[in-house]
C-alpha cells in the first residue's frame, strides 16, 4: 500500500528513494564518492545538503541571486579586460586595477539603481509579514496551513507592498520559508 505524501514522518526516519540519472552524472557522484571514501549514497545526500544551506547562505534567496548576478560581471571583465597580471581564473579582475575599477563601478551602479526603485518597507508591514511566518510555523492541521497560504498569496499581490515582501509573501503562500 502506497504511503500518503502527507503522512508525517519522523524527522530521524531513513527513506528510501528511487531516481533515474544520466550515466555521466552516475559516474561523477562515483568518482567523488570513491576520492572521499564514502559510499555513493553518503556522497549523494552530502550534495544535496549543501545545495539546501547554498540557498540560505548569503542570507537568502534574492541576496545569493544578486551576488551570483555580480559574480558573473566579475568572472565576464576578468575574461574581457585583465591585461599583465600574472594569474588565472575568474579571480583575476581582483589583481588588475583597470578590471577592479570596472568591476566595482558596476556595482556601485547596480546598487544604486536598485536603491532608487526600491519602495520603502515600513515597520508595520515587516512585522505583519514576521506575525504570518510564526502562525504558519506553529499550524499544526492542514486546513489551517491552507488558510494562512491564503492570505500569504492576498499579501503577496498587493500592489502598494514592497517587492522584496511581495516575493517572501509568495514564498510563504508556497509553503516556503516556515
């Protein structure tokens, strides 16, 4: 008989898990699982772990985008404009004067222009977003859950809202961020 996707489960409970792969990528968990010394399957949810804490390492989901978007200039101008500095790889901009200048430049530029489109936050709607997160953490029946998604989604597309709490209001409303 086949287990209702909602049936809780104790948080220390082993489950197994069938998935398809591609050969190559079977190949590449094997490779390093063998260079580790671990079995396939400890190399396997070792990688998937870190992939869940990469999403909340630099402080969220729309940090980490914004960084990786700045990464990615970085990585782009050390490729295009590094000239004489003695070095390899997308940290290079980082030696060269002229590469960091532009670099920094940039995101200066990007900063402020997310600055002057960035409606104010005020501390009342903050803390009715922080008041939403709690309840939906402490519901324990699905028909409460259900409710505050509801009214996390409402929230989520009011137009007078601050993006950045439209969005964690449509995290919420997918049952992200408890």
């Amino acid at each position: 008989m086949a287990r209702s996707p909602t049936a809780a489960r104790s948080e220390t409970a082993y489950v197994e898990i069938k998935i398809r792969m591609r050969e190559p990528l079977r190949r590449q968990i094997e490779d390093a699982a063998r260079r580790g010394e671990v079995s396939m399957n400890a190399e396997m949810i070792d990688r998937l772990e870190k992939s869940f804490r990469r999403e909340t390492e630099f402080g969220g989901p729309l940090t980490a985008a914004l960084l990786k978007q700045f990464a990615a200039f970085a990585t782009y101008t050390a490729e295009t404009t590094t000239s004489g500095f003695e070095g390899e790889g997308a940290d290079m901009w980082i030696g060269d004067r002229e590469a960091f200048n532009t670099v920094a430049d940039h995101w200066i530029r990007e900063l402020e222009e997310m600055r002057a489109n960035l409606a104010p936050v005020n501390e009342t709607d903050w803390n009715d977003y922080g008041r939403l997160r709690m309840l939906m953490a402490k519901a324990e029946d699905e028909g409460e859950k259900d409710y505050l998604r509801r009214i996390a989604k409402d929230q989520s597309q009011k137009a007078d809202l601050n993006p950045i709490l439209q969005r964690e209001y449509a995290l919420l409303a997918k049952g992200g961020r408890q």
